[in-house]
C-alpha cells in the first residue's frame, strides 16, 4: 500500500499513523479495539472538531448496529489506553459530542519510520530494581490483589466473616511485599479499607526514618480527608462505616456493605530533598492495576504541619474524583439524562442561558410549561430551580430572595425526589444552601456531590464545576476556584457565563489586570454578554481608570435592559469617580422603580458606598441581611467594600451571615 496519504503525528510519548490507526507509546504499541482505532484517528486528524456522537460511531462500526453507549466505552477505552492523561487529551462537549484538544506535531514519513522501526524494551525493563524502588512490588500488590478480589465478589453477603477474613489477608499480603524501613518494622502499619471503595496503604519513606515520620503523618491526614470527602458525597458513608483498618483496633465490620470489592488501590512515598518534602502518590483501578491518577507535589518544610494538612487536603479531593471515574468505567451507576425531547425544556434551557433578566423570566415560564406536559421529568424541575435561584438574587434581583428562593428549594426538592442522583438537581439545592440560608458547610457538601455523580456519567456536567467555583471563590479559596472554573471551561469552552467567570475570580483575587486580560478575551466570544461587561468595568474601577469602568458598566447597563444592579454599580463608580450628583441620580432611578418592580437593598447600599455614606450603607447592608440577600455573600471578599472593612458593624454582619471564619 502507498504512503502518500499517510499522516503521522506526536503528541505527548504518543506516535500515531492516522491512516493505520497504529498508536505508538515510546516506540512500544499500544492495543486498542477494532472499532476505536479509526475513532482516534479521526479525533487526533480533526484536532479541536466536536465529533458528534452519531460521526464516531459511523467512523468505528459503519453501517453495523451496536449499543448506545457504543461510543461512550470506546473514549473511556481510548482514554484508558491513553494513560493518567487520557481525559486531557479528548474532552467531552455536553450535548454535542467529543474532541480531540492535545498539542500536535505533525511527522514526516522519515520521522515516522525512525520511530516504528525502532522498537525498544518494555519501560520496566530498562531500570534495575536498585534504580527503581517500588515497580516490581507494586506489580506484586496488583497481582495479589487481583486474585483476592475475585474471591472477596463471590462471598455471599451473608457470610461477611469470610469476606473480611479475606480482606486482612489481603492486608496483610501487601504489608509483606512491601519493603520495609526500620522505623516501619517497629511501628505498627495500618491499611485501611475506605467504604469498600478503596484501599488505602501506608505511605512509604524513601530514605531513613525521617522521611518515614513524614510518610506516616500525611497518611494519617490522607485517611481522615478521604474519609471525610467520601461521607460528603456517597450518602450511607459516615465517620463509623468509612473506613475499616487492619493492624489497628478493628470498628464493627459484620454489617454488610454496598460495594461488593474495592475498586482502587492507593499508596505512594514521601522523600525529604535538603529543604523539600517530595510527595508521589497514585490511585490504580483493581483489579487490572491500571493507573487511573497520579500526582507529584512538592512543598517546603517550613510549617511542616501546615503543608501536610494542605498536601493530604488536595490529595484527598482528587482521589475521590478519581474514584467516581473508576465506578463510572466499571459500572455506571448514574448515567447521563436522556437528551430532553420537550419544546418547552429546550426553549427554557435557550433562555437560561442567554442570562438576562428577560430571558430568565421567559425560562421560568418554559419550564413549567415543561413541567406540567411531563411531572416526571427531574431536569426540568432542577433547571426551573436555577431560574429562580438567578432571578432571586444571584446576580439578578429581579425577585425578592424570600419569594424566589423558597420556589428554588422546592423545585430542587422535587427534582431531588425524582432523581437523587441527579447532579444539576444537587448543584441547585447547593445554591440555596449558600445563598439563601448561609448554610456553607451544606452547600460545600451539595457541591462536591454534585460533582461527584456528575463524573459518574457519559457527559460531566459543567454547571456543578462553574456554580462550586463560585462558591470557593467567595470564601476565599481562590486557586481552588480558579482550577475548578478552568475545568468548567473545558467541559463548555463557548459559555459565555463561564468564560466571564474566569474574569470575575480573578477581580476578587485582587488581580485587577488578569480579571481584565480575561475579560476582554470572553468579550471576543460574547461581545453582547452584559455580565462581562460588568465584570470588566468593576476591575477597571478598582484601578482608578474610571472613565473605562464607566463606558464599561454603562454598557453593561443597557444590555441587562436598566437591571437596579446595573444601575446601582454604575452610581457607585460615578461617585467614585467624583461625579456624586450622577451617584444621586442613580438612588432616584432606583427609588423610582422599586414602585414597579423589586429592587435589592444591598444594591442601594453599593451607591452610599461610593458616596462615602457609611451610616446609610450599613442601614441597607442589614435590610439587604432581612431579606436574606444572596449578595451578602461576596462580603468577604468584594474589594468594593474595603472602606467598610476597618467598622465593627461590619465584622458584626460578616459574622450573621457567617463568613467570619
């Protein structure tokens, strides 16, 4: 066969012949099914092209009938076969389809002949066991592991002492093939069994027993965090059943689990480099042993204790993450929601997504249209709770919050009660915890769940990513937010809501610039995105370039068709600015229409802000506390409201709404 129309590329240690669908990792070939090699093909040639569905499989099976989610386990088998990297590589595209996003160099056929023709030894052969601590026992754990598992999925529920006799033995297998420190032999090492999900072995130190003592520490840590994470999003995990630990005081394992086997094994090491401490840790799927998440991090030893908590907390997060993946590709337990055939359901979701007032109100009116053509239908009720839970506050005001809110909750109560499992349904009851009742330990709870059974299914879902973002944002955990709303913009890259939101973590960042740097590039893909407008124009006030903040916010203004938050944000930066007799002009206008339609205290408290008035501002920030305002919420971090910050009334209201811890 001719070579002329061949095409060879690289990307990553991946080296694939598009014409073939041969896929090269370091020279060594990488298996993959009949039907997925022309699938990834395909992706890697259109780099940045959505394939739908209905083209992937077209492309894998042609004309043959195969199952639905045919296409579903061909990416989660390409992504597989791809390594920890895989789901960076293809995205998902909510509705639309998959594509293929990593960086590409394209080879000539001499490249291409250098690498295929040269294949070299397997990467485990290449470093002596002494260069390579850790390889062959770990493959031993996975091997041992693999043949209890079978045994431990056969025994019936009824004999649960069987089960957990297999499960020490388990325990005590790997303990065995583990090498061993002095500080270890002495100190009695714990496994730990977390909810039946996974297993958690000790980190090892690399080097003497100093690094041990670190090892020992961040496990510790690392268990109570998992243990934590898990209890806030599988429901029946709590601090008695999440984990069951062997070489310690054993807690009551003869009730009977939900999880016939553990689904992941974990386990890594710590090394102290002179000032440093170098974490390695790796989450792999059992019983095949295949690395499904893996992370390096590197902190130093000042504030040693601090750091391992911090290292164990995100550690903790992202194995659980990883953990919902694995369920996922072993058993989808909570797939995604059929594709809604209702008129009226596309046309609320249109609505709701062009985010201005009008158009809210005209989702509102759509989805319960919806809703009475269809009660069962569980997305409708949960986006009918995101209506009113915007309409009501965040971001809108349209509604008094004691009207609007209480018809969230119960529209995300009913979505709840068709569909426990349904993520959008629980990023909404999350938002009410939040912005209606103050309730933050509830809402980081609701959040993280709904991003958990949202990684459970084909399509992830990046409402929960974008709303969790927000949250973390307006408690100050700003890296946190900012690598969330990233993971939002991967999932829906033409949101114009996420892509403003980039923006808006970074202005209360305090990184003025950035906030407009992002700005400006989300305008480029919504230009007529008031939201964005506003966000631009806060920044540029807050750098003293008032007459941009201005054009900005006028803007802003006559988008959002005269919104009192418009309004009243671009009184505040008049006044700033030193036009007061605008700033008064803005408190008339709103006075005005709170004849006609609701209008927020605290957006009438943001213009005495800016004249200076802290005695009227404060009058208003505790009306605006009255009616339950979700606006309250950005207290702790709003730059608008530093002048306020240095008055007790203030660290009083901060501390009601409770953002003062």
């Amino acid at each position: 066969m001719s070579n002329t129309h061949h095409r060879y590329f690289k990307f990553g240690p991946y080296s694939i012949d598009t014409e073939a669908h041969l896929l090269l990792r370091n020279r060594e070939v990488v298996s993959l099914g009949e039907a997925y090699r022309p699938i990834l093909s395909a992706l890697v040639r259109g780099k940045g092209k959505i394939f739908s569905k209905d083209e992937l499989q077209d492309i894998g099976w042609g004309n043959v009938h195969v199952e639905k989610n045919s296409v579903y386990k061909s990416i989660e088998s390409i992504r597989k076969a791809l390594g920890p990297g895989g789901r960076e590589y293809i995205l998902n595209v909510p509705r639309r389809g998959y594509r293929f996003v990593a960086d590409l160099e394209e080879l000539s056929e001499e490249s291409w002949k250098r690498i295929s023709e040269a294949p070299r030894p397997p990467f485990e052969n290449q470093f002596s066991a002494k260069e390579k601590p850790g390889i062959g026992v770990t493959n031993k754990i996975g091997d041992f592991i693999g043949l209890l598992l079978s045994s431990v999925g056969s025994i019936a529920v009824q004999r649960p002492s069987a089960k957990i006799a297999i499960l020490m033995a388990m325990a005590l297998g790997i303990n065995l093939l583990l090498p061993m420190t002095a500080t270890e032999r002495q100190e009695n090492r714990v496994f730990s069994v977390i909810a039946d999900a996974m297993i958690l072995a000790p980190i090892n130190g690399v080097n003497g027993n100093d690094d041990q003592i670190v090892a020992n520490r961040i496990t510790e840590k690392v268990t109570a965090e998992i243990e934590t994470d898990l209890s806030a999003v599988e429901p029946g995990v709590n601090s008695e059943t999440g984990a069951s630990r062997f070489g310690s005081p054993q807690k009551d394992l003869s009730k009977p689990r939900n999880s016939p086997q553990p689904a992941a094994l974990f386990s890594g090491t710590v090394e102290i480099l002179k000032d440093t401490v170098l974490v390695k840790v790796n989450l792999k799927r059992l019983p095949d042993n295949v690395i499904i998440w893996e992370a390096t991090i590197e902190e130093s030893m000042r504030d040693l204790e601090t750091k391992i908590t911090s290292i164990a907390k995100r550690i903790s997060r992202e194995v659980v993450e990883a953990l919902a993946r694995v369920h996922t590709y072993i058993e989808p337990a909570n797939p995604s929601p059929p594709a809604p055939t209702s008129v009226d359901y596309s046309e609320g979701d249109r609505y709701l997504a062009k985010r201005t007032p009008g158009s809210i109100k005209k989702s509102i009116d759509a989805f319960h249209r919806a809703i009475n053509k269809d009660p069962s239908d569980a997305l409708a009720y949960a986006n009918l709770a995101d209506a009113y839970i915007l309409i009501g506050g965040v971001g809108y005001n349209e509604m008094p919050p004691e009207e609007a809110f209480p018809k969230a909750k119960e529209a995300a109560t009913k979505a709840l009660e068709l569909n426990r499992n349904l993520p959008e349904a629980r990023a909404a009851m999350a938002m009410v915890k939040l912005f209606y009742d103050y309730d933050f330990v509830e809402a980081d709870r609701e959040f993280r769940r709904a991003i958990y059974l949202s990684l459970k299914r084909e399509d992830e879902d990046p409402v929960a990513r974008h709303w969790y973002a927000n949250f973390l944002t307006l408690v100050g955990r700003f890296d946190e937010s900012l690598a969330q709303i990233k993971r939002a913009r991967e999932l829906d890259p033409s949101s114009p809501i996420i892509n403003a939101t980039i923006g808006w973590t970074h202005y209360f960042a305090r990184d003025y610039d950035q906030a407009i740097k992002e700005c400006k590039k989300a305008l480029e893909l919504h230009e007529d995105f008031y939201v964005t407008h506003a966000f631009v124009g806060f920044a540029y006030a807050q750098k003293g370039m008032f007459k941009d903040a201005i054009r900005e916010l006028t803007r802003a203004k006559e988008l959002s068709q005269n919104s009192p938050v418009m309004i009243a944000e671009l009184g505040r930066v008049q006044a700033l600015s030193g036009n007061k007799s605008e700033a008064y002009k803005a408190l008339n206008e709103l006075q005005a229409l709170s004849t006609q339609r609701y209008v927020s205290p605290y957006s009438v408290a943001m213009v005495y802000v800016g004249l200076g008035d802290k005695d009227t501002a404060f009058e208003w920030l505790y009306k605006a506390f009255d009616e339950h305002s979700g606006w309250l919420i950005h207290m702790k971090v709003e730059p608008a409201l530093d002048s306020l910050r240095t008055d007790n009334r203030f660290g009083k209201l901060l501390k009601r709404v409770g953002l003062s811890n």
